[in-house]
C-alpha cells in the first residue's frame, strides 16, 4: 500500500491509469483506526484497484487543497478524476457497485 505525500501524490494519483482508493486518517482519530484493518482487507481482495493512505497530520495542505473535513475520509479516483469523495461507508458502496 503505497503512503502518500504531496511528492508522490501526483504520479500515483494523478498520472495514474485507473482506479485510485485514497485512506485519509490520523493518528489522533478513533474511527481512523477502526477502520484502517478493513481497509487494509479491501485492499487484499480488490487487486484491481490502487489502495493508498494519507496522513492528514502530515499532509495539512493536501488535505484543504482536496477538501477533506472529516477523518477516516475516503477519495475514489479514475484516471486522475476526483470521482467520489465521502466517510467509510462509501467504500463498500463503491466495491459492491464495482465502482
């Protein structure tokens, strides 16, 4: 799982072909760490999909430039495109979906 920053943020999202799943998390935020394990099992068993992490600690600037408010928040991307953008629950909506 690859951890992004705002040096890599570009080529692995941005440039990337195909469908990015972003983790934005905390140390500090309780449901950040229920979650990560779930995210890490998704990740597993959707090999089609690129899954990363972003600390939002680490990553202030990214994190207004994206608009993200609330932690855990999850960033879908396809082809560079902001495609969808919400909690936890969207994940699980997106994979049955098939995003």
């Amino acid at each position: 799982m690859i951890e992004l920053n705002s040096t890599n943020f570009s080529k692995e999202v941005l440039e990337y072909k195909g469908k990015v799943i972003i983790d934005v998390w905390a140390n500090w935020c309780g449901k950040c760490k229920m979650f990560k394990p779930a995210f890490i099992e998704k990740a597993a068993i959707n090999p089609d999909y690129k899954f990363c992490t972003m600390d939002a600690d680490a990553n202030q600037d990214m994190c207004t430039q994206l608009n993200v408010s609330n932690l855990p928040a999850i960033l879908i991307y396809q082809d560079g495109i902001l495609m969808a953008q919400g909690g936890i629950e969207l994940l699980d909506t997106l994979l049955q979906e098939n995003l």
